[in-house]
C-alpha cells in the first residue's frame, strides 16, 4: 500500500511530477484541486470569487480528510495552500503517509508563474514588480507547514524524471 503526498508552493511541479510517478509506478495519480472542482462542479477562480478563499479552505479541508481516510493506494498532490490551514499539516505526518515537499526557490517559482498568473487567484491581480516580493512573503509565511512533510526535494533545475526518480528511492 502506497500513499504518496506532494506539496509545494503554486508552481513547484506537484501535479506534473504525480503523473509522471504515477506511470513509473502504476499507482494513481490525483490533485485535490480538481477533486474540489469536481465535487463543486466550479473552477477554482470560480470558488475564490464567488465563495471567498475562508469557504475554499473549508471545502479543501474536508475534501482532504475524506479522501485521506477513504482511499488507500494514490499519489496525492495538493494545493499549495492545503497544508497551510486547518491544520492540514498533521496529515502530512501520518504514519504511511510518504509526504514530500518539492521545495523551488523563490527565483525559479518566478520564472515558472511568471505566464501562468491566470488560473491563479492569489497571484492573478498582481503587477509584474508585485510577484516576486508577495512570493518571497508567502513562501516564508508557509515555509514552517511545508516543512512538516516527511522528506523534502529541492527541484530547482532538475528534470522532472530526476525528482521523479529521488521520489522513487524513498518508496523502497
Ligand atoms: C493555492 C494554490 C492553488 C489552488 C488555489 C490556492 C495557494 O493550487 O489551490 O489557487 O493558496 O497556494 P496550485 O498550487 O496547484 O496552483
């Protein structure tokens, strides 16, 4: 039985690197945002807008901890603001939970968000000068959640099959 967690900041990888280690290992591969949209039958811009990000957090709180009571073998990725809230993070320390933190430095979560502002609600309304220092902030208010993870793999400017494969060798 295989339970696999990813977290990390808006753009760290988690749902790229989930279906890539979903096929090396034949496990299936989910992402608690689109379980969310799904269930709701809205999109997440959607929800920030019309629900605001306190209701978000509730749906994405319950939505977690059914699906982490309820489903057995899976490689979960998160929200990057999942672990953050309603003490999410004490999921990530569950026993046979392998939880993993692809942490990216402030510079590289730039450069990859730079053109992807969009479908994000947090970052849609900001300038271009805003980014980076409301990313550095949110990064250092969520670095104590995020290093609850049980492993943590630093990814800047590495191919998604090497974290892939780093995540490999701590399933054995
Ligand atoms: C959020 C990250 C998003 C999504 C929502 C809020 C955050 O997920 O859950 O927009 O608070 O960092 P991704 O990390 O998959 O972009």
């Amino acid at each position: 039985m295989k339970k696999i967690v990813l977290i990390g900041y808006m753009g760290s990888g988690k749902s790229t690197i989930g279906k890539i280690l979903s096929e090396k290992i034949a496990i299936p591969a989910f992402d608690l945002d689109k379980i969310i949209e799904e269930k709701t039958k809205k999109t997440i811009p959607e929800l920030f807008s019309e629900i605001g990000e306190v209701r978000f957090r509730k749906i994405e709180h319950e939505t977690l901890r059914k699906f982490i009571t309820e489903k057995d073998d899976y490689i979960l990725s998160l929200g990057g603001g999942a672990p953050c809230y309603a003490n999410n993070h004490e999921f990530l320390q569950l026993e046979g939970i392998v939880s993993v933190y692809l942490k990216a430095s402030v510079k590289e979560l730039m450069q990859r968000l730079e053109n992807e502002k969009a479908g994000r609600p947090l970052l849609a309304s900001l300038k271009e000068t805003e980014i980076e220092e409301f990313i550095a902030k949110h990064l250092f208010d969520r670095s104590y959640f995020y290093h609850q993870a049980k492993h943590v793999i630093a990814v800047d400017g590495k191919k998604p099959d090497h974290i892939v494969s780093e995540i490999e060798s701590l399933l054995t």
